[in-house]
C-alpha cells in the first residue's frame, strides 16, 4: 500500500495569545495597584453591589438572548485566547499540500486524510464532498452556506458582548440610585450612611470595570477572530473547487498569492 506524503500539512498547535492575555492582566493590575496604594482593598469590595452588577448584568442580556446563545457566547470568546487558531499561512500551506496530492495520487486518496484533518473540520468537509464526486458549484454553494451559518453565529456571540457591555454600566447607575435612596432614607442612622454611600459609588465602579475592561474588549476581538476565521475559510473554499476541477497546483498558488503573502 503506498503512503501518502502528509508531512507538508501544518500541525494546529493552539498558542496563547500572550498580547490579549498581557493586556487583560496588566490592566487588572493597574487597578489593583492603584486600591493598594491609595488605601485598603477590602474597602472596595460590597455583596450588595457585585450582585447588582453582576448578577443583573447577566440576568438582563439573558432576557436578551437564550440559553444557547450565552452558551455559545462562552465558547466562542475562549477561542480568541489562541493567536494561531486561523492561520492564513498554514491555510495556504496546507490547500497547496492537499491539492498537490489530489493530482500526484488522484482525488480519491485524499479521503485517506480524513482523521488528520480532524481538528480542521471545515477543510475536513470540503475535501469529503471533493472525494464524494460534487459538482464545483454544488461545492461552491454548500461551503458558502455554511460559512454564513458560522459567521451568523459568531456574530450573534459578539451581539451578545457588547449588550452586556451596554448594561453593566446601567446596572452601575441602578446600584447607585439604589445606594442613594439607602442613604437617604437612613440620614438619621449615621451607621447606615456608609454602606449605602459603598453602594452607591462600588456599583458604578464594577459597572465600568465590567464593561470597558472585560466585554468591550474581548467583543472587538472576537469580532477580528471572525474575520480571520472567515478569511481562512475562504482559502479553504479555493483549494477544494480547485482541487475538485483538479486545476493545476502553480495556478492555485499564483492565485492564493503565496509567495508575496508569505514574504510579508
């Protein structure tokens, strides 16, 4: 039995994203560092204002959305922590191998990759309906459906984001009503006047915190993942109609642009 050349296919590594990583930390350490040095931290943590915040900010987007998007949600923004996830290097690189193979081997061999594109189930897809005999256009349309089916659904992910991120801060605003009316109402309690002032002030504190530190943030990039994902996914779709018409490689190269992509 003769065994297929594979080692030119790229190995999907997932790498941490140290510049979103750095970012995020650095950012919550700036803040801690500066409650360390202008007094105590313990002063700025209140139950009564993290649940309003938080839980309330998590409580409105999901009357927003269901279950399964906010599933999804959490899914998709842990994937923005990875930096080489949808390389357009490794995309080209590995079309080109396949399609090399599709025309030293035939077609039909390229069903024997199977397993190795597992954790690539997109170019898994579409050389499976290339082995299965599809008509370019069928092809065509059938990966298109489902890129839009992919994009719909990260950006609804990201929809999800940024209404958390609109409100968080209203959630801040309600707490500090809240601790208002607290204060208020307690002028004659002079041992009220401190908690409900806590209140008033934390909230609108954790609502700018949550919003401009943590879904702001990673909603922007999930939304530049989007793109790179699709990006990706497009060179996917090129290599399998190519590779179906079985055109030939230096013309898929030429048309992909390796050499002056790679030089950049």
């Amino acid at each position: 039995m003769t065994i297929l050349k594979i080692d030119s296919l790229s190995v999907k590594k997932k790498k941490y994203d140290f510049a979103l990583i750095f970012g995020l930390i650095s950012a919550f350490l700036l803040i801690f560092g500066a409650l360390l040095i202008g007094g105590s931290i313990a002063s700025f943590y209140n139950v009564p204002a993290v649940l309003i915040v938080m839980f309330g900010t998590i409580s409105i987007t999901m009357v927003s959305f269901n279950f399964r998007e906010i599933h999804r949600t959490l899914i998709h923004a842990s994937e923005i922590f990875y930096s080489t996830q949808y390389s357009k290097t490794n995309a080209i690189s590995d079309v080109i191998s396949l399609a090399q193979i599709g025309k030293d081997r035939g077609i039909l061999a390229l069903d024997e990759l199977n397993e190795i594109l597992e954790d690539r189930p997109f170019l898994q897809k579409s050389i499976a309906l290339v082995v299965d005999g599809n008509d370019s256009i069928i092809l065509e349309n059938t990966l298109r459906n489902e890129i839009l089916s992919i994009a719909e659904q990260k950006q609804k992910s990201v929809a999800v984001l940024r209404k958390a991120a609109e409100i968080a801060p209203s959630m801040g605003l309600i707490g500090t009503l809240v601790g208002l009316i607290q204060l208020l109402g307690n002028l004659d309690s002079p041992d009220q006047i401190g908690p409900a002032m806590a209140v008033a002030l934390l909230t609108t504190f954790y609502g700018a915190v949550l919003a401009y530190m943590v879904f702001a943030p990673i909603s922007s990039k999930l939304e530049n993942h989007i793109r790179k994902q699709i990006t990706v996914l497009n060179i996917y779709i090129t290599g399998a109609i190519s590779i179906s018409k079985q055109e030939n490689v230096h013309s898929l190269k030429t048309y992909l642009g390796v050499k002056s992509y790679l030089k950049t």
